[in-house]
C-alpha cells in the first residue's frame, strides 16, 4: 500500500483551504483519506500554516512520501515552532 501525503483542497472559488493528509495514492485528490494531519490557508494576511509535526514524522517513518509543496509546509513549520 503506497502512501502519500498531501493537500487536499477545500474552500470556495478564490478562497483556498487546505488539508493536509495521509491518503493511498489512488485515491482522488479531494477523495478519501487516511488521516488528516494539519490545515494550511494561503489567503490569510499571513500564511496560516498548523500541522501536527510528531504525526508527520510517524508517517514518514512507515513509509509514506510526501508532496513537494507538504515538504515546503513542514519545512515551514518547523522554523514557526
């Protein structure tokens, strides 16, 4: 079972939000996850960025590989922290 994580989009039309989760890489972008592991909003003043980092790592640890743009979130929230 091949994992990913990565964003899946909600919002409205011009008003991004984003999840970040752990899903199987078949799934549908916007389709059924595993886990959900933090949100990250792009319209905010200021890049709202909050995912749980223990979790992240858990999963990076048993094997799941993440997107490049989730690799720059976390990279990001590390330095918040």
């Amino acid at each position: 079972m091949s994992t990913n994580i990565r964003l899946m989009r909600l919002g409205k039309k011009k008003a991004p939000y984003y999840r970040v989760v752990v899903a199987h890489s078949r799934n549908a972008r916007d389709g059924a996850y595993i886990e959900s592991l933090g949100t990250y909003r792009p319209v905010e003043s200021s890049d709202q960025i909050l995912i749980n980092v223990a979790r992240f790592d858990e999963w990076i640890k048993m094997g799941a590989i993440p997107s490049q743009t989730v690799k720059q979130l976390v990279s990001k929230a590390r330095v918040a922290v």
